[in-house]
C-alpha cells in the first residue's frame, strides 16, 4: 500500500478535482503491474494496472489507495466491473472514497461478486494525500491552504516594506511544488503591487494553478506579471475589466458591497477549483482566518529578527483573550535548507 500511495503521489497537481490514486497488482508476492490516476478524463488507477497485468490479475490481489468507483456519472467506466472481471480473488483498499454516489457502495458490489475485500490499509496517510478532494467531494468548497514566510519575531518585510528574500531558495523551491499541487492562488492587490509577482509553479513537470486576485476597485498595474503570465488569472472585482485585461485573456469574478471569502471559495468551488493557497499579506491573512476559511497553515520561519515597526504575517484586530486565538492542531515541524517550517491545520470551533 505504501508502494500504492507513492504511485498515487504522480498525480500531483494533474488529477484535481478527482483524486490522487495508485494501485497495483501482486501475484505470488510479486508485483506484476502498476498504474496511477495521471489526470482527470484519464484511466483510473485500478483500470491501469489491471489492463497492463492481463490474465495474469486473476488470482492476483489488488492494492488499491482509494475505494474502486461504482458509478456512471463520469468520463470513465466503473473500476468495480473491471476489478471483477480481471479476476483478481482480493482488493486491499487504503481508503473508502467519500463521494456519496461511492462511499462504500465498491466496496459491496466486489464483495458481492466474491472477492475479498480488507479496507483500511494505510488508511490516515492515504486521507492526507487527498484531503483537497475530501473536503472539495464533501462540501463543494475548496480545501484551503495559507502560506506564510517571515523571520522569527513573525514579520514578513521589513519596516520600509522590503520582503524578497526572507526565506533561503530551498523554501521558496518547497512553495513552488506546494503550488504546482493545488489548482489556483489566492491573492491581493497589495501584494501584485508591491511584489509584481508571476505567482507560477516553477518545477520539473508540474503545473502552474489558476491566479485569484482580489482587486476590488482595479488598482492592480495593467503590467503586472500576473496579467501577461500564462495560465489563467481571476480578478475579483465591483469593476469592468479593461479591454487590454480581456485582451490578455483575464477573467472578472463580479461582486457588490463587501466581499466574502466564504462567497468567493463557493464561486471557485463551482468552477471546479478544488483547492486553494492563499499567498497574501497581512489583511488577506487576517481575513481568512477571521472567516474560518482556513484549512491548512504553512509557516516559514526565515531565522532572522526584523524588529521595529514592521508588517505582520497576520492584521487585523487580533484576539482580545487568549482563548480567542486561532488554534492549530496536528503540527509538524521540518528543516527547509536553513528555515523551518510548521504546518498546521486550523482547529474549528466547538
């Protein structure tokens, strides 16, 4: 399973919105083939492997890191007739796959033929790699991932606003594999106009995601970077772009009054955009988590002291008690070149 999951790891970035999925098939504690899911549209993991093992599946068994599907409503056939038909006698299955039209349901119709069937093999790791797509299958709404970089004392500039470099190249590589993995960046005018960032993926096979930029009143330079840089960029705007915007192939996501995060992850959540990476500044930050949008928090702690009067990774009014904070759980901690990460996931309230 551990093979099965690492197989699956290829689909990074390329299979959103489905899931990321390995398998593979064992004959005689032998592997004799292997797939995974490469992009959406594309052949399941499980059809994959099957069809490169042939007859030789039958008796073999199927290690598979999510639930084989059993429904129609998708570019592909069911893996679950597959599977049967193959003729392997047992599926080890990391995971049940959380889509309703799914959940459970493989797993009884290969039961049913007579194979054997054992769930939950790796089953924590095989949920962390796709927890975008168990949220985004779930609810709609985009799993939603904060990143910030900033020296130990917690500012990301400097007091006259310098930011570029506070990490070392070894995180800013790590961000950019985080990016070619979710489906579009979230952002700021602020940001565009201070830093004029391309905000792309720049990694060997990896994909750059879509680009959100919240620019209520169109301050963004029209020379910014993110408006001329390939793939698709998203202003988020009460204005008309401007035809040299449109021209350019960027897109208006309208809105009046005030803006709602929680509205704007529901506009991106039906355009199919199942993840999300927000790399903003202080008041975007501090939006996010005041609107419990948060999923995830990455920080990059650069070991270096700014500080005086300088920007916060986070605004915003702040917690008036402790017991107000924003509270993360399941941290981790690592060593990025000479910086140190701590990921997080935001613990909701209640």
């Amino acid at each position: 399973m551990a093979r099965a999951l690492k197989l699956a790891l290829k689909g990074w970035g390329h299979a959103s919105p489905n899931p990321m999925v390995g398998a593979l098939v064992v004959r005689d504690g032998r592997v004799i083939a292997e797939g995974f899911h490469e992009r959406a549209g594309a052949p399941h993991a499980e059809a994959v492997a099957l069809g490169l093992a042939g007859s030789r599946a039958r008796g073999a068994v199927l290690y598979v890191s999510l639930e084989p599907c059993c429904h129609l409503k998708k570019r592909t056939p069911p893996c679950t007739g597959a599977v049967i038909r193959s003729g392997v006698k047992k599926a080890v299955v990391a995971m049940t796959d959380p889509n309703p039209a799914v959940s459970g349901k493989g797993v009884e119709e290969l039961r049913g033929a007579g194979i054997d069937v054992t769930v939950g093999v790796l089953e924590r790791q095989a949920k962390l790699l796709n927890e975008a797509y168990i949220k985004y299958i779930a609810t709609g709404m985009p799993f939603v991932i904060l990143k910030s970089a900033m020296s130990l004392d917690g500012k990301i500039a400097t007091s006259s606003g310098e930011s570029k470099w506070i990490t070392g190249p070894a995180a800013r590589r790590l961000v950019h594999r985080v990016r070619s993995g979710v489906d579009a960046i979230l952002t700021a005018v602020g940001t565009v106009a201070a830093d004029d960032p391309e905000m792309t993926a720049r990694t060997n096979g990896g994909k750059s995601p879509a680009r959100v930029v919240i620019d209520p009143e169109l301050r963004s330079p029209l020379s910014s970077r993110i408006f001329k840089t390939p793939p698709a960029t998203f202003v988020v705007t009460r204005k008309a772009l401007p035809g040299r915007l449109e021209s350019a192939g960027v897109k208006a996501i309208n809105f009046e009054g005030e803006l709602s995060l929680e509205w704007l992850l529901g506009r991106l959540g039906a355009m199919g955009i199942a993840s999300v990476l927000i790399e903003g500044g202080p008041r975007l930050n501090a939006h996010a988590f005041e609107e419990g949008v948060v999923d995830k928090a990455m920080f990059f702690y650069a070991p270096k002291i700014l500080g005086g009067v300088s920007f916060p990774s986070i605004a915003g009014q702040g917690a008036a008690r402790l017991q107000d904070a924003w509270r993360l759980g399941d941290l981790t901690a690592r060593k990025v070149g000479e910086d140190i990460l701590i990921t997080g996931y935001v613990l909701k309230p209640g």
